[in-house]
C-alpha cells in the first residue's frame, strides 16, 4: 500500500460498487467518500477537498453526462476537477458524449478495481504535472502565453480572449492546448497528442483525441471547416498554426 493524500468520490447509484470500490481504493492508500446521486455528491464536494470524481453514467434523476456538464459550466468552482466517467460496456455514444461534456478518461464496464486504480493515479499524475519532455518550453514561464489574439493564464489556468473574457476550460482540454502551445508550428500524430494528454496508447476506434480537439477549437471558436487556429494535417495529425509568445508578470512594487 501506498501513503497518498487524494481523496477520491465515488458516484454510483449501485451501493454494492460503491463499497467494493471505496474499499479497494483506501487499500491502495486513497481516501474515498461515497454518493448515491447529484444530490449527495454535491453536499460532498462542499464539505470535503476531492481531488478526482469517479461518475457513473447511469443513475437516476440527474445521470452522469449531466452532473458533468454542469460541473465544467462556467463559473464553477469545480470546474477543473478530474473526472472518470463509468460507462456500460459497448455504449460507445455513452464515451463519446462523455468525452465532450468534459470528462477527461472513461472506463467501460465491468472492469477490474486494479485497472481502475491505475487509470485514477494516471489522471492524477497528468493534472499535475506539464507534458513530459517539455523542458525549457513556453510552459515553465509564469505568466501568459499568447497566441492568435488569446491568452492563457498558465498559473489560473484561465483561457482569455481578445475582450478579457474568461473562457472556462475541462481539465482535457486545458492540457490539450497546454500540449500544442508547448509544440507550435509542429504537427502532432493522434497517438503523440494521446500519449501527452491520457497517458495511453490510442485504438484503431479510440475518437477521443478528435472530440477533444473539435472541443478546443469550439472554446478558441476556430472556424471547424477550415481551422486556423489548430489545423488538420491530412494522415499525419493535427498542428497549431500560430506562433506562441510569452508575457512574463508584472514586476511587484
């Protein structure tokens, strides 16, 4: 077992799983706090500092798709939070509307508490840390990084645009964009793009890296049929066209 800090919520309808799974994961060293529905993980996340969600899709009343939607609305305070959306197995449209509601990894059922796990400390370790091998990159300056008449506030995690308005980003997302200003002007494969923002090795089917960056350049509001902003690179992946500068803070009086 492993000492850790990270306070796990379980949202599951299904009592029996939320017990085998809050059991197994305070094995490993996790803390767990269970929900039964919108209502109790709500009282949840204002009671105590949960560092990932895991939402089950199917639940009565308010079902997953729409406690994460809501929770990656605007204004938010859990805006950011890591989400792992359970989805029944074969539901594809169940992982992909998941996927653009906000949730940043999904896990079809059944599965295995171990593999679970392991999906959990890998979102962790992504929310916490920039992409790997980025050393001496945009990203390890305080301050913003501007590009195309944005900016993204590095230390708030805020997007901003030309009007200083704040537009709210997922967690996926923050890191998906994090991954191309940090490669500019460089096409990057889907398996690449996959690898630096979940983790893992893409399937022939896996569509999650095209829903992600179809949800980016909705919130850069990049014209879909013809990009300018992040680009299609027909058979090899995807590219940012801009160049991207970095504003160092304002010097403290």
């Amino acid at each position: 077992m492993t000492a850790s800090n990270d306070h796990i919520l379980i949202v599951d309808d299904d009592k029996e799983i939320r017990s085998l799974l809050a059991d197994y994961l305070e094995k490993q060293g996790l803390r767990c706090t269970t929900a039964a529905d919108g209502r109790e993980m709500k009282a949840a996340l204002e009671r105590h500092r949960i560092d990932l969600i895991v939402l089950d899709i199917m639940m009565p009343g308010e079902d997953g798709l729409t406690l994460c939607r809501n929770l990656r609305a605007g204004g938010s305070a859990h805006a950011n939070l890591p989400v792992l959306m359970l989805t029944a197995r074969g539901e594809d449209m169940d992982r992909i509307v998941g996927l653009e509601m906000g949730a940043d990894d999904y896990l079809p059922k059944p599965f295995v508490p171990r593999e679970l796990y392991a999906r959990i400390r890998a979102i962790l370790r992504r929310a916490r840390a920039l992409p790997p091998n980025l050393e001496g990159s945009p990203a390890d300056h305080a301050g913003q990084l501007h590009f195309a008449g944005w900016r993204l506030d590095t230390a708030a995690r805020h997007l901003i645009d030309q009007d200083g308005t704040i537009v709210p980003l997922s967690g996926a997302e923050h890191r998906m964009l994090m991954v191309f200003l940090t490669h500019p002007q460089r096409v990057l494969s889907r398996d690449q793009l996959m690898e630096l923002t979940q983790g893992r090795e893409a399937d022939a089917f896996d569509r999650s890296i095209d829903l992600l960056v179809s949800r980016l350049r909705q919130r850069l509001r990049d014209n879909a049929r013809e990009p300018a902003i992040i680009k299609t690179v027909r058979n090899e992946g995807y590219v940012l066209a801009s160049t991207v500068a970095v504003a160092e803070p304002p010097a403290q009086p």
